[in-house]
C-alpha cells in the first residue's frame, strides 16, 4: 500500500492529501467529501471486490480520524466470506477495527468464524483465531469454545500458540466452559510442547493464573520452570530464538516473573531457584547489550522478591552498581528502582552509593528524581527521618505536577506518622504538610489526624492539649486556606473547650479570634459551618462568659442561604439558651453498673429471660452477629475508605494491638477499617533461619507496601567501540586537564553524611529494641526526645509467630486444610527472631500493701515461654472449640483499663485478638512444646477480673495464672 502502485487514483489521492493537510478543518472537510463519494459508490450495483477492498481502506482513515463510517461495516462481514485469502484477511481486519463486542452485527460472523476455524488451510485458521481473539464477547463465547479448543492440538505451532491465547481469553469470559481441571491440564501439555513459541504462550498463562492467587496450586510446577530456564541459559534452544547471541531474553522474563511469585515467602521453593538464578544473573552480566541489563534487572527484582539468601543479595547489589555508575539516565532509572526493592531487605546496600543518589536527587531527569525520592521513602528511619522528610518537603513546594505533589503528600504523611521523634515535630511538619499540600486534604485525611490528636490527648493530658492549643490558636492569627481553618476550628473546640474549661481569659481570648475568621473571605460556606460549630464548643466549657455574642452570631446565621449553616446555627442557638441552666446544675454521679435496673433485670428473669453471659458478645462480634449482640455504631456513616495517614474510621473495635506480633489480616485493625482483600492461599510453611551474620536485615512487619512499576522492555543495541574514527600512527602527549571539581560537593556530602550515616551505625551495631513511630499513639504514650510535651517509648522486637493451626496434627499435609482456615504468613526475616520470656517482677518496697493472693517465686527451670500466634477470630472460635481444657477463675487485680490488661497480656507474650468493650480475647503459643493457649478475659473498673483459658496443656494455664497473680493482683 505504501508504495502505491496498486491503488487507484482516487484512493491514491485522498491518502495524500490527509497527509497533506495543514490544520484539522481542512482535513475535516476532506473526510466528509470522501463520506458522500463512499455513499454515492454504495449505490451502484455489482461492485467488484477491488472496488470494495479500496472503499473498506478508504473507511479505516475515515474511523482512525474519528467520523463514523459505519455504512460500510456490512462490507467487512461480507468480505470474511470471500475465498480470495487477501480479501477475507482484509475482512477480519476492518471488524476487528471497526466493531466491539457489543456489536450486534457480530451475530452474523459466527458462522464464518465456526466454518474457519475448521479449515484445511493454515492462513484461513490462523486469521480467524486472530479475529476471535479481538471480538469475542459472553454472547457467543459457547459456540466457539468447541473449535478452538480442538485447535490445541494442530499440527501447526502457531495455531497452537495462538490457540493458547484465545482460551485464556475464553477462560476470563466465562469460566464454565473450560472447567479448572482441565484448563490446568491444556496449559500443562502447552509448556511441554516442542515448540518454544508454544512454550512462551503458556508461560504467560502460567503467570496470569499465579497472579490472581493461585501459587499455591502450581508450587509443585517449580522445578520444571527451573529445568526449562536452566536449558534456555544454556543456549539449548534453535537459535532462531537468540536476540543479539541472547539466548530467548523474553522467555527468561517471564520465567523469572514466574518463579518470583512461585518462591515469595517461601523457603523450600526459593532453594530450588537460587541455584538457576545464579546463574542467569551471571551470564546476564557478562552481556553489554540492552537486553542483558534488562534480564539483569528482572534477576534482581526474582532476588529481592523470593525468600532472602545473603549470596544472591550480594551478587544483585553489584549488579545494580553497574546500574548506577552508567552515564545513562535510564539506566541509572533501572539501578535506582532495583535498589529500591533491594533496601527492602537491607538497607545496607546503599552505603556505596550515597553520592551517586544524592546526583540522582539533583538531575534534570524529572523521572530519575521520582524514583530517587521512592528509594528515599523506603530507606527512611527514625534516625534520618528529618532529613529525608525536608528534603520530600522541598520537593512539594517546588513541583509543578498534580500528580507527583499528592503522591508525595501521601508519603510524606505515612512518614511523619510513623517515624517523627517528637510530638512537637509531628505537628509543625504536618502544619507545614498541610500549609503547601492544602488541595489535598481530603475528609479521611481530616479525621484520622483527629484521631491522633485526640488519642494523644486522652493518653498524655493537659500538657500536650495547652502545647497543641498554643499552636493552633497563633495560626488563627494569620491568614489561612479553608482546609486548614476546619483544622484549627476543631483542635480550638475540641481540645481547646477542655483545656481551658475554668480560664474565661483564655476562652474570650479564642472566642474573639474565631469570630474574627467569620468576617474573612473564605472559600466555602462549608468553612462556616466548622467555626460555628468551633463556637458552640466553646461556649460549652463552664467559665464561658461571651453569651450574648455567640447568641447574635448564631441568630445571623439562622437566616443563611445555606441550608447546613442554617440548621448548625438553630440548633446551637437553642442549646445556647439551656446552657447556663446545664452549668448551674450540680455534677451526676454515674453508676457504671446500673444498679437502678436490678428490679426490672429480676422481674424479666423471672418470666424466663436469660441471664446474661459476657462470652456470647464476643462470639457474635466473631460471627458478625447482629440479632446475637447488638451493639452501637459509634463510626462515620457510609463506607470507610483507607486513609492518607494509614488510620481508618474511629471505631470501638481494635486488633492486635500487640507491638510484637505482626498484622492480621481483617477488616478492622489497629487504625480502623480497611478494605477487605482476598484471601491469601497458604504457601507452603517454612521456619526462617538465619543466612549470615549481617546484622539491621529483616523483613518489613509494620506493613508497609511497597509499589514497583513493572519493567519494560528496553531497546536494543549493540555497545561497542566506535569504528568510524580515523585511525592516526602517532598519537602526541597530552598532559590531561584537572578534573572539574563540583561547586556543590560539600553541600551534597554533608546531605549524604545526614541520610545515611543513621544506616551506616545500625549496620555496625546491633539493636535491640527501636523506637515506635506516632502510629503507636493510638495505644501507648509518644516518645520525645525532651521532658516538655513528649516522653520516650521503646518497642520490644517483633517475635516468633506460631500458626496454631497445625498444633495436634498427627502427620502434616501438604495440602491445605479444608475445614480450618488457612493463616496469613508474615513475611520472612533473615535474621530469626527469639521467644521472649516473660521477666519476673522484682520484689517492691513495703510501702505497697500485699495482696490477698500471695504467689511464690517461680523457679528458673520452671519459667515458660510464650510467642503470639498470628490468627484471626474466626480461628480462634475454631480452635476454643478444638480445645476443652479451660480454666476459669475470678480475681481481683490491678487491672481496671484496656491498657491494663493489654499490659498483661504483653507482659506473657502473647497477642490480642479482639477487643469489645471491657471484653478481651487473645492467642499464643508455647514456644517450646507448639501447645496452644487461648484467653478469655473480661475486667471491670472496680479491679474485678474474670478469666478463661483454653490450653492444650494444662500446666500452661496454671504457669499463666500464677504469674498474673504475682504482677498484677
């Protein structure tokens, strides 16, 4: 066609002059000339097929340039039908481009798609697998299934192949046509096919399956993908498949995209590649062309993503340093993305190349930068938090691109919340977060910095709500966005109503300036709505004295247009007038029990109602039983969504809460809800063991995600030296010039020196404990390096975790449990983690009354230790059940709070499943004899202390009792 030479001038023609024009009106007015010439031909009679195939060319321009042509789509279908192969291929084509699979004119292609699909003639088969693959939809995916499934087994290695594809295609469709056994078994026969071009289709299918969740199933697969690899490495296949003396780069991407699902977290499987693996990243390196660096990449990314072996990560990092010292921006793009997921494991493989990513933080390459700011956000610590965060801050204030500044107020929160040092850093960095961020402050982003505040309020008291009211309430002074003014209005009427409850100065002084704030140009009337409400906090507290303009505010605004001011102002205006009464009354005393109902709860119990049993709560909360046990839902209406700062919505509800056992998957967790996602299949266990001495490596267990972009092919190109160069007999001497010395090269030394001498100590001594980032606030008090607001806190290190699943099992399966559910594996350490002990009391002073209970010493070969056990509360009501050993007993102890008892049970090691209420439900494990150990427990805020345990060994429960009894009765 490009040449022209077959065409007619009056198509030859319109071909040039689209390329011809100069501005989309001229071509516009050549594309409708040519639609009204297409309608007057379509009236003539007998059109010759020439004449046809020129008008289909003809309406392919006219729909790539975005008018419609359908008038002509009945030719294409017509055209399938043609024996001339050029013409009929031709028909395949302009459907394919013409029609989707909502078309209802793909109901007259089924026949000739059936009737094709059985040809003698390989052309005519292979053009309508093609076309299939492009139109088929769920209504007619029956009718073809039959034919192209028959088509697996054709002499033909590209029909087979193409084959292949249409089945996956049919398979995403509607799974009922191939069944799942028999779907396995065809992809199975299509990676022991003769033909690598077969072989290469059923590997994507392989990864497409392994990608929805189903690794477990074709675990057992491992070792002929390692065979087939090993093979291609060795150059065991036809040439025909070498790229550049290559040996098939595409196939050994995709066997490494395979084996890094296969072997993720999974220490039997993960032996079986190491060996493979090795030496595909070797032969890779000794490569200098594109494609090479593009194996090498994807062989670090199988590394980093499999379970950890110190030798391979050793072998990665030198690799991605050939990465990083390249003059190429896209290939330092490649080094910096797989040091990035190497620092997931170990931070400290970029150590030698602090220069080289302090470079990248300064290049023109927008990309490079970005990627460079990722690895930052994956590095950081407690240590060099400040910096990094600066440094993300700096980024912020200076980007231009929608995308990127949210992307980075999104990381830059999750790392103030995990990582500040101090209260009073965490607020002024999300001041300033908010301060040049503020277009991306959403509602979740509002409320779950609430969250914080107020549980550190609750936590710490009046010292950190004087130093958050101070701050906000000099904010007030300035001219603020909107966003940040519904901020400021809700820590003033929160916090500040509460604080200064008995100081009148102090309230008209916050009164006086919210009211200010009425009377400035904001952005929204929505914005009124929060200072009215900040206003009718205020004028709650007890020494309020600025009634009477409160009253005239809330009056002014009961006549505004919008309807949620309006109805805020009515009804604080009406509260306002019972405010002095509620003041003047003298205080309730609250009975918790209330006792006032015993003589209704008698009189219900005498005609037949049951008496009421704390432990059916918590089997319908497990349940998710309403009519069981109803309870109030103190949360937001509607759906929660996942917050920027990692926290749901505020809920009575929390679970595992213990620091040192890892996340349970479910849909509440320690930071409110999040969104249900599928369930994991169980890989096969394996106990992690330590791989070399390198201390500071371990695995993420604080949860955090992390995303990579999947790698691209790069282009290709033989590197070599430039022949074209003259060639001269004599060289002279020349004395070489100085090498050109940065102006800048303090400067980035030192930022170097800030970000990553924290990684360097941690790598040259070795931690025992570390410090809990604000995400703990929720729970325990904040650290602070000073005495004035924040007080330090240390985190055990995370613990062994046990699945009880597997406890009492007489012989393990390899194959998963059908009637218990399978337990979500955390994720593997290269260092293993120890049991702790729980630690003996030391015996007090006498100035503390002994208790009623008095317990001896336990002796040292006596003491036991306990590890959390990483289940969910379904399986805890399984495995209550599966245990009737349970111990009940009644005492009266210290604990009378939620942090009490979750002390306690910290205290033994084990983790806490649920919590409702005054209600507590926690699982462990002897980390010894595997036993189980269940907890019931249920506290009262007068020291009473009612407590179940459910052990598989009873000399645990007795082991338990006494060493609550000794600290904490």
């Amino acid at each position: 066609m490009s040449s022209g030479s077959h065409l007619s001038k009056e198509l030859h023609d319109l071909v040039k002059q689209i390329g011809e024009t100069r501005s989309k009106q001229e071509e516009d007015k050549i594309i409708i000339k040519e639609v009204q010439q297409l309608k007057t031909k379509l009236n003539e009679k007998n059109l010759p097929p020439k004449k046809v195939k020129e008008m289909l060319i003809g309406a392919i321009y006219i729909e790539m340039l975005g008018h419609d042509a359908s008038f002509l789509h009945i030719y294409a279908i017509h055209l399938t039908q043609s024996k001339n192969l050029a013409l009929k291929r031709l028909g395949y084509l302009c459907c394919s481009l013409f029609l989707d699979n909502d078309s209802e004119l793909l109901i007259l292609l089924v026949a000739t798609l059936q009737k094709d699909l059985t040809s003698t003639d390989v052309h005519v088969v292979v053009n309508a697998l093609t076309a299939v693959g492009k139109l088929i939809s769920k209504t007619f995916v029956n009718a073809l299934t039959e034919p192209v499934l028959k088509l697996l087994t054709h002499n033909t290695d590209v029909v087979r192949k193409k084959a292949l594809m249409v089945m996956q295609i049919i398979r995403q469709l509607n799974q009922d046509c191939i069944t799942e056994q028999d779907y396995d078994d065809r992809i199975r026969r299509g990676i022991q096919d003769k033909e690598p071009s077969v072989m290469g289709a059923a590997f994507n299918l392989y990864h497409e399956e392994l990608k929805r969740g189903a690794v477990y199933k074709y675990k057992p697969l491992t070792g002929t993908f390692v065979s087939v690899l090993k093979q291609i490495i060795e150059h065991k296949l036809h040439k025909d498949y070498d790229y550049h003396r290559f040996p098939a780069p595409w196939l050994q991407i995709k066997l490494l995209q395979i084996l890094t699902l296969l072997g993720a977290n999974d220490l039997k499987v993960s032996e079986q590649i190491y060996e493979v693996l090795g030496s595909t990243l070797r032969r890779a390196d000794d490569t200098a062309i594109n494609i090479g660096y593009a194996v090498t990449y994807q062989c670090v990314k199988c590394i980093s993503g499999i379970y950890p072996k110190q030798g391979l990560l050793e072998q990665a990092a030198n690799s991605v340093s050939r990465f990083l010292k390249s003059e190429d921006n896209n290939l330092k793009y490649f080094g910096i993305n797989a040091l990035t997921q190497i620092v997931s494991i170990s931070q400290k493989y970029v150590l030698e190349h602090q220069m080289t990513i302090v470079d990248c933080l300064e290049s023109n390459d927008d990309t490079l930068k970005k990627e460079t700011l990722e690895l930052l956000f994956k590095m950081t610590n407690e240590q060099n938090c400040e910096v990094i965060i600066q440094k993300l801050i700096h980024f912020l204030k200076t980007s231009s691109d929608t995308n990127f500044k949210k992307d980075l107020f999104v990381k830059i929160s999750l790392l103030n919340e995990k990582h500040a040092p101090t209260q009073e850093w965490f607020i002024k960095t999300a001041n300033t977060l908010f301060e040049f961020g503020s277009e991306f402050i959403d509602n979740d982003v509002r409320n779950n910095f609430f969250k914080l505040l107020i549980d550190n309020f609750n936590d710490i008291g009046t010292e950190f709500g004087v130093f958050i009211t101070e701050i906000y309430s000099d904010l007030l002074k300035n001219d603020l966005q909107d966003n940040i003014l519904k901020i400021v209005c809700w820590v003033i009427g929160e916090i500040g109503s509460q604080i200064y409850d008995q100081d009148p100065n102090k309230l008209n002084e916050l009164t006086q300036l919210v009211i200010a704030k009425l009377d400035s140009q904001l952005e929204s009337e929505t914005t009124k709505s929060w200072i009215l409400t900040c206003l009718a906090k205020l004028q709650s507290a007890r020494s309020f004295q600025m009634f009477d303009q409160t009253r005239a505010i809330f009056q002014k605004y009961m006549q505004s247009k919008n309807l949620d001011c309006q109805q805020r102002a009515v009804d604080f205006y009406t509260l306002a007038k019972f405010n002095a009464a509620l003041k003047s009354s003298k205080d309730t005393t609250v009975d918790p029990k209330m006792s006032f109902l015993d003589a209704y709860v008698e009189q219900e119990r005498k005609r037949g109602a049951q008496r009421y049993n704390p432990s059916l709560q918590v089997k319908a909360a497990a349940l998710g039983s309403a009519a069981e046990a109803p309870t109030l839902n103190f949360g937001p209406y509607g759906g929660a969504k996942t917050s920027t700062f990692g926290a749901g919505a505020e809920e009575n509800k929390t679970t595992n809460q213990n620091p040192s056992a890892p996340i349970i998957a479910g849909p509440w967790d320690d930071s409110g809800y999040t969104q249900k996602q599928p369930p994991v299949p169980k890989p096969v266990n394996a106990i992690p063991i330590a791989i070399g001495s390198t201390t500071g490596i371990g695995s993420n267990t604080i949860g955090q995600t992390i995303s990579k972009t999947t790698m691209q092919a790069m282009g290709s190109g033989q590197m070599g030296v430039n022949n074209n160069l003259p060639q001269n007999p004599y060289i002279p001497p020349v004395r070489p010039l100085p090498p050109k010395e940065d102006p800048n090269l303090k400067e980035k030394q030192k930022l170097a020196y800030q970000i990553f001498a924290p990684i360097s100590q941690t790598q040259q001594q070795s931690q025992s404990t570390q410090k809990k980032g604000i995400s703990g606030m929720a729970t325990q008090k904040p650290m602070n390096a000073n005495a004035n607001p924040i007080q330090a806190s240390q985190q055990k290190p995370p613990a062994q975790v046990l699945n009880l699943l597997e406890i009492d099992d007489p012989k393990p399966s390899q194959q998963p449990i059908a009637e218990f559910p399978q337990v979500y594996v955390q994720q593997p350490q290269i260092i293993t983690q120890k049991p702790v002990v729980p630690q003996q009391q030391q015996p007090q002073q006498q100035q503390i009354q002994t208790s009623p209970i008095q317990a001896q010493p336990i002796p040292q070969q006596q003491i036991r230790s306990y590890i959390p056990a990483n289940i969910n509360v379904d399986q805890y009501e399984q495995l209550w059940e599966r245990n009737q050993n349970v111990k009940e007993v009644t005492l009266q102890s210290k604990i009378k709070s939620e942090q009490d008892f979750k002390r306690m049970i910290q205290s033994i090691n084990i983790n806490v499943i649920e919590v409702i209420d005054q209600e507590i439900i926690c699982a462990g494990a002897n980390a010894e004899s595997k036993s189980c150990v269940l907890i019931y427990g249920c506290y009262n805020s007068n020291g009473s202390l009612d407590l179940k345990i459910n052990s598989t060994d009873p000399l645990d429960a007795e082991y338990i009792l006494v060493v609550i009894k000794r600290q904490f009765c």
